[in-house]
C-alpha cells in the first residue's frame, strides 16, 4: 500500500466513522424545552462535535491500522474472495 493510498483509506474511515457517531448523544432543541423560532423541534441544541471527532479520529485510526496490516502482510487477497474462481490461478 502506497503513501497516498493509505491516507485515502484513513480518510474513508474517519468519514464514515464520523458519519456513524454523528447521531449519538444528541440533544434536541425540543428535549431540552428551548426551540428557536423558525427551526424544527429536531434541531440539535448540543451536538458535542469536537468530542466526536477526537473520538472518531481514535477509531479509525484503529480501524486503519488494522486494515492497513491485513493489506500489507497480504493476510487477505483478491483472490482469498473470489468465489467463483474468475481470476484463475496463480
């Protein structure tokens, strides 16, 4: 695995951790009793972001490091998941 595409694949993790841990923790503008005029009773009151992206940053660097050494020792190829034997053998 090359420099660039390591921080690609670092960058898909953090996004999509970040997009999971998005909704977590919450609290809404109709919760908490305070609804600005104008926006819906959904909208977040306290979305706890630097919190969520420290933490998300931990995780996929987690989640990259262990993807990272399954690609580089080649624990798991292409071909340990063809199924249908299209690429043929080695």
């Amino acid at each position: 695995m090359g420099v660039a595409s390591g921080i690609v694949l670092y960058m898909v993790f953090w996004f999509m951790t970040f997009l999971v841990a998005l909704p977590i923790r919450i609290q809404t503008q109709g919760e908490a009793g305070k609804v600005v005029p104008g926006t819906h009773d959904g909208s977040p009151q306290k979305h706890h972001l630097k919190k969520k992206a420290v933490i998300t940053t931990i995780v996929a660097a987690v989640l990259w490091a262990i993807a990272a050494y399954i690609i580089i020792t080649g624990t798991i190829t292409v071909r340990d998941i063809d199924m249908f034997n299209r690429m043929g053998e080695p």
